[in-house]
C-alpha cells in the first residue's frame, strides 16, 4: 500500500517464501511504474521482509527499506487498517455468494 496515495495492490499468493514474496515485488514496481511512479523505499515490519533476498533486491534497486519498531502504530497503522478493510469485504462478499 501506498501512504501517499492510499494505492493498494493485491497479489495472490500461494505460500510465504523468498520466490513469491520477490514476485509479488516485482510486480508492484512494475505496476507502480505503468502510473509514472517509482517505488523509492519501503516501511516494513521485520517477518518476510527482513530476508536476505528481499534486502538484497531492495540494495540492487537503491531502495530504502525501514523497519517498524515492535506495537509501533503510528508507523504501520494505515496499512493494517487497510489490510484489516480488505479482509473483511472478501469475508462479506463470500458470505453473500454462499447465500
């Protein structure tokens, strides 16, 4: 999610590991820069993003990669409310579909 902007980008995912964590990267810079937009740093909290592939691309692509610090929610608040947002439309729209 973008904090500027409020953009959010979904990528389907079918498990945690390095491989489709760089993916789903990939394709929110890609998508980022089809809107003129270049993805200059990242605000993360320290599980998957604190790996060694996802740092090392962040080095390669001279992208700043900040950490949140530990019931810091001035920090991350945003995206967990957006992801919280999410998660409850798609828990509404497939109750509504199983009726």
């Amino acid at each position: 999610m973008d904090h500027h902007t409020g953009f959010t980008y979904l990528h389907l995912m079918t498990s945690l590991n390095s491989e489709q964590m760089m993916a789903a990267k990939e394709m929110y810079g890609q998508i980022a820069q089809t809107y003129g937009v270049s993805v200059c740093g990242y605000r993360a909290d320290n599980g998957r993003f604190a790996d060694k592939e996802w740092r090392q691309d962040c080095d390669e692509q001279c992208q700043s990669l900040t950490f949140c610090g530990v019931g810091a929610h001035h920090q991350n608040g945003i995206a967990k409310k957006r992801i919280c947002d999410l998660c409850e439309g798609a828990r509404t729209s497939l109750l509504h579909a199983m009726q």
